[in-house]
C-alpha cells in the first residue's frame, strides 16, 4: 500500500499532465464534439482528484484511518496508473499530430488524430476511472463518518456520565446542608 506523501505525488503528477492533455485539446481544429466530450470527462476526472488531494492535505500523514479502498488507487492496475496511461497515450497522440516547425504551426491548429471509436473508448476508460475515484473517496467519506459518529457516541455518554455524577453530587451536598443546618438547630 502507498504511503499518503506518494499517493499524493502521484494524484499532483496526474492533475499535471491532465492540464497538459487539457491545453492540447484546447489547440485541436475541427472537432468539436469528441474533443467537448474529452474536455469534459478530464476536467471532472481532475476535479475528483482535486478532492482527494485536498483530503489528504487535511489528514495527518501518521494517522492510521487511511481508507483501504482510498490508499489502493494506485495499484499497478488501479485508476491513478490507468488514467496516467491513458493520459500519456494521448499526450504522445497529441503532440504528434501537431505541425512541430515555425510558420507552418502558427498557421494551423493541430488536427485531430483520433476516430469517434477510439475516442469513445478513451472516454470509456476515464469515465470508468473516474467513477472508481468517486466511490473510493465517498467510501473514505463514510469510514470518517462512522469514526465521527463513534467519537461523539463516546462524548453523549460521557456527558450522560458526568451529569449523573453531577447531579448525585448536588444531592449529597444538599443532604450534607440539611444535615448541618439541623444539627446546629439542635434537632440531633
């Protein structure tokens, strides 16, 4: 299992070369819908990334409530991995269907070098990863939840506790004054 300082490198590396994906497709000429639908699926993917980085910037690196599901993204076959090959793939796609020399880049946009099926299956693999991301970070949110529920079960009963111990208390000292108030009145 990664540790949440390299999990964490990993989802920074990740947000990195999504931006990069993103700027290409920014660049890409005649087509629109493929490349909406692309920009689309990699921004939500990196918003859910973004919350996970956010959440293990909250947390303590030693503490021990690391979700299984959470810290097993990346395995070699997990989402991070996946994505960041997917990523990679279309970043080399990208750049190499761009026109790479002076006048000839500045006056055309790169073309766009996939078909509807093989973006429909990139869409597929990030939409399947995206949705993982998703429930490991709301399987997380529910472990944490549970943690907070039992903390504050402990804190009711605690209370619960010490308002009995108060209110015995108070009993017994009112007991103590009436049993002093009558013996000096002499009725002992």
């Amino acid at each position: 299992m990664a540790d949440p300082l390299s999990f964490t490198a990993s989802i920074i590396a990740l947000l990195q070369l999504s931006s990069t994906v993103l700027r290409y497709l920014v660049d890409v000429k005649d087509a629109s819908a493929d490349r909406k639908s692309l920009i689309r699926e990699i921004s939500a993917t990196r918003g859910i990334l973004s919350t996970l980085k956010e959440t293990l910037d909250d947390a303590r690196v030693s503490d021990e409530t690391w979700s299984a599901t959470v810290r097993s993204l990346e395995d070699p076959d997990g989402p991070l991995h996946v994505l960041t090959t997917t990523l990679q793939q279309l970043t080399t796609t990208l750049q190499g269907s761009g026109l790479t020399t002076g006048i000839k880049k500045a006056a055309n946009s790169i073309r766009w070098p996939f078909k509807q099926n093989e973006v429909e299956k990139i869409l597929r693999v990030i939409e399947h990863q995206k949705s993982t991301l998703s429930l490991a970070l709301e399987n997380d949110h529910i472990v944490i939840s549970r943690e907070i529920r039992n903390n504050t079960e402990a804190i009711r009963d605690d209370v619960a506790g010490l308002s009995r111990e108060f209110a015995a208390a108070q009993l017994d000292g009112k007991t103590d004054a009436e049993v002093s108030c009558s013996s000096k009145s002499g009725l002992f």
